[in-house]
C-alpha cells in the first residue's frame, strides 16, 4: 500500500502561480508513474500531467506550456508547478501513482485549486 498527501493548492487569481506536492509514504519503484489528475463537478476526473521515473512527461494539452511537473525519486515526491493559471483550471487536483503496465493505481485525497478574481 501507498499513502499519497498532497499539499499546496488554495485560492489564487487567474494569471498567478501555485505549486502542488505530493508525498508518497513508501518508496516508488520506477515500474510506476506518477501524475497529476483534476476533477469538477459532474466531469470526469482527467489527467493533468504524468511523469516516468526516467523524466519522460506527458501533459494535458489545455496545460501545456503552464504547468510543469517534477519527481523526486529519492524524497518519493511529485510536483506540479502550476502558472498562468485560468478559472478553467478550477478544480480538484489529485495525485496518482500508477503502475506503468498493470494500470494499478494509488489515489491522494485531493486539493482544491480554485483560480478567481
């Protein structure tokens, strides 16, 4: 089992800036990815950004360009640096670590990110 606490989102206004973590509780192996997933009422939860243990990333397009995601293998924490931020990108984020063969995956509990003037 992973536990997996993620921190820093909030209140901020659109065209700001904020930084997600998220703290896996035990050792990720590189077979897993780890990412980032959103969701708002009444939609589906959709990936925001993944990355490899290697460093390969892959990003939504609606944040290409913004967002930024990092992982450190040695403190088992994944990051997700968030600019120019838009009222579109209000929601939920939520971390995941996902197995890159089985798809078995591991859920934080969730961040409200919420982007308004």
């Amino acid at each position: 089992q992973v536990q997996l606490v993620e921190s820093g989102g909030g209140l901020v206004q659109p065209g700001g800036s904020l930084r997600l973590s998220c703290a896996a509780s035990r050792s990720i192996s590189s077979w897993y990815a780890m990412g980032w997933y959103r969701q708002t009422p009444g939609k589906e939860r959709e990936l925001v950004a993944s990355i490899l243990s290697g460093g390969s990333t892959n990003y939504a397009d609606s944040v290409k360009g913004r967002f930024t995601i990092s992982r450190d293998n040695v403190r088992n924490m994944v990051y997700l640096q968030m600019n120019s931020l838009k009222p579109e990108d209000t929601a939920v984020y939520y971390c995941n670590v996902r197995h890159i063969t089985s798809g078995y995956a591991y859920w934080g509990q969730g961040t409200q990110v919420t982007v308004s003037s």
